[in-house]
C-alpha cells in the first residue's frame, strides 16, 4: 500500500498501559507493560535514529509477536541485532523518562481520532491540508493489492466525509497473519 499511493508513514505509539490503566492484578498487565517497555525502546530508536528505522523496529517486533507468536519471551537485544541498531537501545525498556514522548505523540492521535478507541489509528492531511484521523481499519487478513489500495482508498473517503464517524460490526474470525515476511 506504501508505494501505491506514495505514503510517507511515521509510526506512532499507543500505550495500553496509559490508555487503560489497569492495576496490577488485571490480567493482561503484564502484556501492557511489556508492550509499553517496548514503545520505550521505539521512542530510543526515533530520537537518535529517525523514524525509518522506528518502522522497521515496529515490523521486527510484528514478525516475533504475530508471526511467531511470542510476545514475552524473545530477547530484546536479538531484535536490536536484527534491525542493525545499537544495543545502547535496550537501557530504554526500563526507563520512564521516554513517557512523556510516549504519552505526547499518543494523546495527538487520541485527540484526532477520540477516547473511545483502540489501535490502529490512521491520521493524515485531508484535500484542505487539515489532520484529520480515525480508527481502523480493523482487518483479519490482509488483502491482496488490490483489495489493499480500494480499502485505503475507501478509508481516505469516509475519513474526509464531513459527518462521518463509525462503521462497526462484530469481529467473527481471529486474525490470520499469512506468512513470516
């Protein structure tokens, strides 16, 4: 979809952990955390290497989670490896000064997109240069081509649609993730 419609994309971050907070027994606790000590590590990645390589980080890590499905067990410093970056990285996994670049650049999409939501949120310039955002799509597999750019394209329209909010209706698959890129 990226060179199809010649999209420039800056992966930002959405912390569970923030948005939901929950206490420390919830049961997906841990998940968030993990999940928020790893957008840590991506706010380390943009500040000294630029956000190409945080998109590169964010598809390492969809590979381990979804491909692989191991979210809590692989080695930080083996996806750091992996992406040729520093190791130097992985000191952000524990540390809270990169929260608040985790919480602003969230709270931007929120903003744009609204509190009752979840991730993906997708934000771009409309025709009249506004950001405008919104949340979605939600897909289980993901189409060919060109399915991909008629989706995209449909996401675009409804987006800038003066007016226009939601479309929902209930998820009745898991998601299929296709091979390992």
């Amino acid at each position: 979809m990226q060179p199809e419609r010649d999209l420039k994309i800056t992966w930002q971050p959405i912390s569970l952990l923030f948005k939901n907070e929950p206490e420390g027994n919830h049961p997906r606790f841990d998940w968030y955390e993990r999940s928020h000590k790893l957008l840590r590590v991506m706010e380390s990645i943009r500040q000294s290497e630029g956000d190409e390589l945080v998109q590169v980080y964010y598809w390492e890590l969809g590979r381990r989670i979804h491909h692989d499905r191991n979210f809590m067990d692989f080695e930080l410093e083996d996806v750091l490896d992996s992406i040729a970056v520093g190791q130097d990285h992985a000191s952000a996994y524990e540390n809270p000064l990169f929260d608040e670049e985790i919480r602003n650049r969230m709270d931007s999409g929120i903003k744009l997109a609204g509190e009752d939501i979840g991730t993906p949120i997708i934000a771009f310039d409309d025709d009249a240069g506004e950001r405008v955002g919104i949340f979605g799509p939600v897909i289980t597999e993901v189409p060919d081509t060109e399915q991909s750019v008629k989706l995209w394209d449909s996401v675009v329209t409804l987006t800038t649609t003066p007016g226009f909010w939601e479309l929902k209706r209930t998820r009745t698959e898991k998601p299929i993730f296709g091979n390992r890129p």
